[in-house]
C-alpha cells in the first residue's frame, strides 16, 4: 500500500469512535449489588477438606451434586466467567438477611387447647379477598424456607398472605414434648396455629386458604386436607419434591447423609456457605435468610435465644460428646438422628392420601423420576396438576423462588371459588 493510502486509512480510523470495553462477565445490576456490599473477607482455612470446591452461586448452574436427583433436568447452563475479584467478592457476600425483609409479622401462638404448645410464626396479611398461603417446611429447616417465595408471591399477587410455621422442634417453635414429631401430632400442630392465628389476630373466620408444603411438610399438609379439618376453608394443596416411592428409598441413605454434614460451624456466615456450596440451597439470597434459624450457638448457654431452652438443651447434649469444644460453636437447632423412629409413619400411604383428599391438587418436582407408580396413574387420569422444575435441588422453592411463586399464584386462580361465574337461573332471565 502506497504512503498516500495509508494516510488516507489513518485519517478515516482516528474519525471512529473509541472501542467500548470489554464484558466483565457481570450484569450491571450484579455489580451495583456488590458494590453496596462492603463484608469481610473469611478465613477459608476455618473448613473442613475439600469444603468449597465449587464457587458458582447461580441458580442456572446444573451439576450431577443434587440432592436425591436431577438426571431428568434437560438442560445445562454454564455460567460466563467472572474475573477473580469479582468471584472472591461473590464469595462474602453471606450475611444473615433478618426475616422481616420478607415477612410483616413474627407471630407467637399459643393455642388455648394446647397452652403448653408456643408456636412460631413468620405472617403477611392478606388483603380484600386475597388467598392465605400456609406453609409447612421439611424435616430440619424451619418457616424461613418459604421466606424468598413468600416475596415472589407477593409481586404477582399482591393481596395473597402468607403464614410460614416452624413446626415442633424447629425454628422459634417450643412444646411439652419437642420430640413427637408423628405425623398427626404435627398436622394437629399446623391446624392449632392456625386456630390461635385467627384468636389471636381476630379473624372472623379463616381465610381462603392454599396448602403448600415441602418434603416432610407435604406429608403433613396432605394429612390435613385428608382429614379435613379446614373443612371449605381450604380451596387446594400443594405438595413439593416429595412422592412416598422415592421418599421411603431416600430413607435408606440417610444415615449417610446424616454422618457426612459438618457437626457445627464457626460462625452463621460460615453454615450459610456450607449449604451454597455443597448445593444443598442452590440459591445464595434464600440460603441467607433461611440457614441461620437451622444452627443455634451451642457456646451460648445452650441457646441463641430463638430457641426453647428445653429443646436447645436436648440438642445440645446429644453433640456435645460429637464436638468436645467450642471451636465449632453453631450446631444444628434439630437433632436430625431423633426423628427416625418416625421416618416410614410420614410417608407410608402419602401418594393415596395425596389423590383421595379433597380440593385442587398440584405436585411440584425436581425430577419426573421421582413418580412412583400410583401417582403415574392418577396423572395419567387427571386427579392431579403435574409440575417438573429441571436445575433445582430438592429445596426447589428456594432454588427457583420465582417460578415456584408463578405456579402457586396460577394454581390458585384455578381453584378460586369467587371467581366462578355462574349462569342465571331460569327465573332471573
């Protein structure tokens, strides 16, 4: 090229605008939220071996570590690469999220049938003729598991309420005997909270009312509408990632499960990071706001003060032998290894019960592999609504807050009896 053309290619290149930078591999919005966030950085060497090998906290990320199965999930999103600095970011970014980020009310409950029963509550009214979710956690875990989808339900529908209970042994809640955890001591549970909600917030009658309930909780809410205590109170229910076929195989490994968890934690931020990392809650925010009414600080005499001294002391004794210090001083609010003399009563005959109850029905799975063979039949009958979220875990209400929250709201809108439009009678025309 002759000198006159390259002034000429020069002169038209130094006229175009400057080059834009390149992707970060971030969302804006992702960079403001951590931006505003300012948490120390943790010392990885407080976890165990191998603690932490995987530093993805996206929902969208699938891998063959979900809890019981995700082998029918269809499809794999690989998250885009983050710089470093951003990733070690990501990786603080553990701070407890108070439950009234989520909640209006944390109610206390005591029934006047049962006054040695204190229930713990976390509540959002219900406005106009707005539907009450009620909600029944897993074995473990408490009513913070619902808080994420609590918020979700609110942005579709903003007039639904929500009423996430800690069920006996967990969370805030405190008995006479913390260790009953047979099912119809636990549906009775449910339907007294409810009866001292309506006391205690003078209700005049119960509101519509949508059953939802995870693992163990669907047991328990199935056992409810079965026994129809609710009685035309209750328009529907919905039960997630559990079915009685895979729930009764799961039973002979959770021993194994049970001896592979940390026996306790440094710090909350720590048991947060835990269960993000081994995947057991796929999605980071929700792990924030519902791990930390799961541990209590054992160092503390023998409670975090969320906990009924009673039960905390229970739990307490059956580690301490396990931790013999305080190194680890957040251990686990429900002794897990106590409640297995309960384990076939919760779920023998839930699939019948499940399609023999009376209202709408929905079931929501991680995976269809999960379908025994009486629940196959009766989806192929239309006795019930079928859904299958791939790339969640088994807490796939906190995994995918958001699409749970779609379903349940459209759920609702077919089971709502005021929206029913009736025909004229023949005398009105």
């Amino acid at each position: 090229m002759s000198a006159l053309g390259r002034d000429f290619f020069k002169a038209k290149l130094a006229k175009l605008p400057a080059m834009p930078p390149p992707p970060l591999g971030a969302l804006p919005e992702e960079l403001e939220e951590l931006e505003e966030l300012d948490i120390e950085d943790e010392d990885e060497d407080d976890f165990p071996d191998g603690y932490g090998e995987n530093d993805e906290y996206h929902e969208g990320v699938l891998d063959d570590s979900s809890s019981a199965s995700s082998a029918s999930s269809t499809s794999t999103i690989i998250a885009p690469p983050s710089r470093p600095e951003l990733t070690a970011r990501r990786r603080n970014n553990l701070e407890p999220i108070p439950w009234n980020h989520h909640f209006s009310e944390n109610l206390q409950l005591t029934p006047s049938s049962n006054p040695t029963s204190h229930f713990n509550a976390y509540y959002t009214p219900n406005t106009g003729s707005g539907p009450l979710f009620v909600t029944h956690h897993g074995a473990g875990s408490s009513g913070l598991s619902f808080a994420a989808l609590a918020s979700e339900i609110r942005k579709i529908n903003p007039e639904a309420g929500i009423f996430s209970f800690d069920a006996r042994g967990h969370g805030g809640t405190s008995t006479s005997n913390d260790q009953d955890f047979s099912l119809s001591t636990l549906s009775t549970d449910l339907y007294e909270a409810l009866l001292a909600a309506q006391e205690q917030l003078r209700w005049e009658s119960l509101p519509p009312i949508i059953l939802v309930g995870h693992s163990l909780g669907g047991a328990v809410i199935t056992d409810l509408a079965k026994r129809g205590l609710l009685g035309d109170r209750l328009l529907a229910y919905a039960v997630l990632d559990v079915v009685e076929g895979s729930a009764m195989d799961a039973l002979h490994s959770m021993q194994s499960y049970l001896l592979s968890r940390p026996t306790g934690f440094t710090s909350l931020n720590q048991g947060i990071e835990w269960h993000v990392r081994s995947r057991t809650i796929r999605n980071g925010r929700s792990a924030r706001v519902s791990v930390p009414a799961l541990l209590y600080d054992y160092s503390n005499s023998g409670g975090s003060g969320d906990v009924s001294s009673s039960s905390s002391t229970a739990t307490a004794n059956s580690g301490a032998a396990a931790v013999g210090s305080n190194s680890r001083p957040w251990r686990w609010r429900t002794d897990l290894a106590t409640t297995q003399p309960f384990w076939q009563d919760w779920f023998v005959g839930l699939s019948r019960k499940f399609l023999e109850a009376k209202g709408g029905k929905l079931l929501i799975l991680a995976g269809t592999d999960r379908l025994d063979k009486e629940l196959i039949i009766g989806q192929m009958q239309g006795k019930y609504q079928l859904l299958v979220l791939p790339e969640v875990g088994h807490f796939l209400h906190e995994d995918a807050p958001e699409k749970t929250a779609i379903a349940l709201v459209e759920f609702y809108k077919r089971n709502d009896r005021s929206a029913l439009v009736l025909p004229k009678k023949v005398w009105e025309m």
